[in-house]
C-alpha cells in the first residue's frame, strides 16, 4: 500500500514539504520492489529499486554520497590541465 494512502497519512511527522516527496518516492520504489520480487525478476532489477529507496532516505536524513560531494566540488571549482 502506499504511505499516502494509510489512515491518517504521516502529516502530523512531515517537517518539510520536501519529505513529503521523498517519503513517496520511498513508496514508490517500494512498491516496484515488491512487484518485481513477486514476477521472480533478477536480483540486479530488484537492487536498482532498493537502491532508489535508499538514496530517497538519504535524502531525508542528510547523507551525502561520494558523487554528490564530487559533482558539489567540480561545479564549484573549475579544475583545468
């Protein structure tokens, strides 16, 4: 089922719109997840999904991964030869 859709919905624990957008792409991947794992698709299909949910609860918490510190640092910095 997806997050939006649960009696009460998670309002009273959203600080930010933005979480809001997160939580349901959460859901969503979650939820791509689920209907791959039950048509028995590969594991490497299913990863991508777990992968997506993941970066989406990176999002919300605040971790930063090793590409995002990378693109921040070269679009600041113009590195020549």
């Amino acid at each position: 089922s997806h997050l939006e859709s649960e009696p009460g919905g998670l309002d009273p624990f959203l600080l930010e719109e933005r979480h809001r957008h997160h939580f349901t792409q959460i859901s969503n991947a979650l939820n791509r997840l689920l209907q791959l794992w039950n048509d028995n698709a590969p594991d490497e299909i299913c990863a991508v999904e777990i992968n997506d949910a993941l970066h989406q609860v990176g999002q919300i918490t605040g971790e930063i991964t090793t590409e995002e510190v990378l693109g921040r640092i070269f679009s600041v910095f113009c590195v020549g030869k």
